[in-house]
C-alpha cells in the first residue's frame, strides 16, 4: 500500500494506493486500487485496469460511524461502466476483505 500526501494551500489531500488481483476466465487481471475521497458518510474508490477504469462509491464509514458492522456495505458506480456483474462482484468482494483487513485509512501527516 502506498500513501501520497500533498499539501495544497492550507488543505491536506491524502491518496492512498493498492494493487490487487482477480480470478476472471481463468486468469489473474492486476487492478490498482485508489481512495480519492473520504467523508463521515460514503468514500470513493477508482478502480483502474489496463485500459479502463471505474470510481466506486461505498457507505462504509457511515456504517462504521454508527457501529453498524453486520449491516451491508452499498456499493454504486459513480464514474464508468463495467458489463461484467462477476467482475464487478469480485472488484467488490476484494476490496470489501481488503478495507476490512486493513483498518482505516492512515490520517494524513501535518
């Protein structure tokens, strides 16, 4: 995991970076994974491939927020299109156990 910090003008902008694998057609695809927004309420996830990429929206820190940890996460394409649900199931599950394992995101240095 990689994380970017960038100071703009009074305002602190955290990226923090993945990369991860998924079993489609009997092959492994290597997608990067990139946190651009984070709120109390939902986060934004851009899931890049080799010649496409896609923005997920989650409610994950709400629930988290609320202590709500059995409730489902709601996940929603933002930006993209994707034909595939089976891929998309797999990007989902991926980075569902990742954010799990993972914890949250690292507040950003001063």
């Amino acid at each position: 995991m990689k994380t970017i910090v960038k100071m703009l003008n009074y305002l602190v902008f955290c990226v923090v970076e993945w990369l991860f694998k998924i079993l489609f057609d009997r092959k492994y695809i290597t997608l990067k994974a990139r946190l651009v927004y984070l709120s109390d309420q939902v986060e934004r996830i851009v899931v890049m491939g080799r010649n496409r990429s896609i923005t997920l929206q989650s409610n994950r820190p709400m629930l988290e927020n609320k202590g709500l940890k059995n409730k489902r996460i709601h996940w929603k394409i933002i930006e993209g299109t994707l034909h595939n649900i089976r891929v998309l199931q797999s990007i989902i599950q991926t980075l569902e156990r990742h954010l799990k394992n993972n914890g949250p995101v690292p507040p950003p240095a001063p």
